[in-house]
C-alpha cells in the first residue's frame, strides 16, 4: 500500500509513541523527518500527499528498530547540534547535552574576565568545548582525551568546522604543556552505584564517558588538584546533582581561593568554578 507522508508521520509518531512519552514521539518524529531524511516541517506541510519511496520508508523501519532498542536518536543519525554547530557524534563519544552550554558560557565569561590567552578542555570527547572556545574567543585551545578514539572523532569535527586546536591524547593534564591557562572540564562525574537506576539510552554510551569512583568525584578531584598545582588562573567543571558541596570543599583544601555553585535551569549543581 502506499504510504504518504502524512500517514508516515502519523505512523511514525505512533511507533514512538510505544516507548516514549507522547510529548517526546512527537517532537522526535519531526526530528526524524527533518534531520533524518531532510525534509523541513513546510516542504511536509506541502507534501503530505507525496507518495513516501520505498527507500525512505525502509530507512525509517530499520531506525525504528534500533530505536526501539534503546539506542538514541543521535548515533542513529551520526551527528548532533550544540550551539548550533553540527557535531558528528558516534558511540565512541558521549552525545553532547544541552546542559554543558553553561559551562561553555561560564568559560567565555570567566576567561574574558581573566584575560586568558588559553584554555584546555580536558575530557573532550566529540570537542564540542574546545570547539566552541576556539570559534568564539581567540584563545589558544587545547583538549585531551583518553579515549584515541573519542580524540580522532573531536579531531574531525574541529577540522570540519574549522576549529583550529591542539589535540593531546592522556589522562587528564597529564600530557598538556604549561602554561595551561583557564582549565574546563566536562569529565566522567556519575556514581556508578547509579547505574542500575540510570535511563536505558545511557547504556550505549561509553562507560568510561559516564562513571567515575569515589562517588563520580574521583576525576574532578583530581582535576582540580593537577590544575590548582599547575597554577591554572581558573577551572570549570561539569558536574553532577549534589556534588557542588564536597567539591567546594575539596577545591577550597587545595588551595583554590574561591570556588562558587551554579545550578542549571532545574535547580540541580551542575557547575563547579574554582579560582585562584
Ligand atoms: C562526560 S564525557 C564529556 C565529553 C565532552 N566534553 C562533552 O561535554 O560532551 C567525558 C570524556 O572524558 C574522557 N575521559 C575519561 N577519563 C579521562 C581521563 N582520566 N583523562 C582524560 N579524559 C578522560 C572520556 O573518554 C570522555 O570522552
């Protein structure tokens, strides 16, 4: 039988609509239309008449398949915005949240305060920070990762979206040359005594993007005692609920003269700034 558009986006929301919350199939249903096989919600509204080809309707089955799976939508698709840049994204990388604009904004505001010439995006995954600091400052931006293959994927987008930085495979500040300058990190930050609770999307991210000891503090801790040993001027971190506290804490014990809280838009600690 022949399928319209019309009838596909009906079809499709109600696909979705079996394993998310009717709100979230519909605004995935466009996304899918759009992003996935490129046709803009006018072009539909001209269209919806239009015979759907049989190729288009195969590619949505087999998305609706691994979708239904648990897989999210992104690595589906292969790619992502934030700050309205597109990310290639894959399973090898964490898929960037809305939520780490706020550090992006943070580290725009901190380092223009400080009148940094550098910055060093630690944990950079698909390079959406480093990214964002290069094409928006002209600092010089460095990131690393331990993942090589988080590394080659935030290499790609930087070159496709013409980012110009230095990229060091390793653990933290380990393999970053002085002087580092502002230091921002969106590293592993949740307790893996979570994980039986956790969204089932989240378990075809990479483990080693997500968990980290000590209660998901172990990496940001010890990110906090490299940067203030290395005399960074500031450092910026992602970081999960109720975290802000003992973060504090131990950023304040190690020397850092101020460290301030900010909550994201649902009240919940996300932001760790340590200044020296
Ligand atoms: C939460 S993801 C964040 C990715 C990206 N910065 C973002 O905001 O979307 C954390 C990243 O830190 C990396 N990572 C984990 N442990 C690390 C370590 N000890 N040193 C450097 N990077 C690490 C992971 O490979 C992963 O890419």
């Amino acid at each position: 039988m022949v399928q319209t558009y019309h009838q596909l986006r009906l079809d499709l929301s109600a696909a979705l609509a079996l394993f998310l919350d009717p709100l979230e199939a519909h605004a995935e249903c466009i996304r899918w239309l759009e992003d996935g096989l490129g046709h803009s919600r006018s072009w539909l509204a001209a269209h919806g008449t239009d015979p759907v080809p049989t190729e288009a309707r195969r590619r949505v089955s087999a998305w609706v398949r691994r979708r239904r799976k648990g897989e999210p939508w992104a690595y589906i698709l292969g790619w992502t915005l934030f700050r309205d840049r597109r990310f290639k994204v894959t399973p090898d990388t964490l898929i960037p949240r809305s939520e780490t604009d706020l550090l992006v904004e943070a580290a725009l505001d901190v380092g223009r305060r400080l009148k940094v010439d550098r910055s060093v995006d630690v944990g950079t995954g698909s390079g959406i920070i480093a990214v964002s600091l290069a094409l928006e400052t002209d600092w010089q931006v460095t990131a690393s990762d331990l993942s090589p293959a988080a590394l080659s994927v935030a290499r790609g987008n930087a070159s496709m979206l013409g980012a110009v930085i230095q990229f060091h495979g390793g653990s933290l500040l380990d393999t970053i040359p002085d002087p580092l300058g502002l230091v921002v990190a969106n590293l592993p930050y949740v307790d893996p005594a979570d994980q039986p609770t956790l969204q089932r999307e989240l378990a075809f991210e990479p483990a080693s993007a997500l968990f980290a000891p000590d209660r998901g503090l172990a990496l940001t801790a010890a990110l906090l005692a490299q940067a203030r040993a290395r005399q960074a001027p500031a450092c910026l971190l992602e970081i999960g609920a109720g975290q802000g506290g003992e973060l504090c804490r131990r950023a304040l014990s190690l020397g850092w003269h101020k460290a301030l809280v900010h909550q994201d838009l649902a009240g919940h600690d996300r932001l760790l700034v340590a200044l020296a």
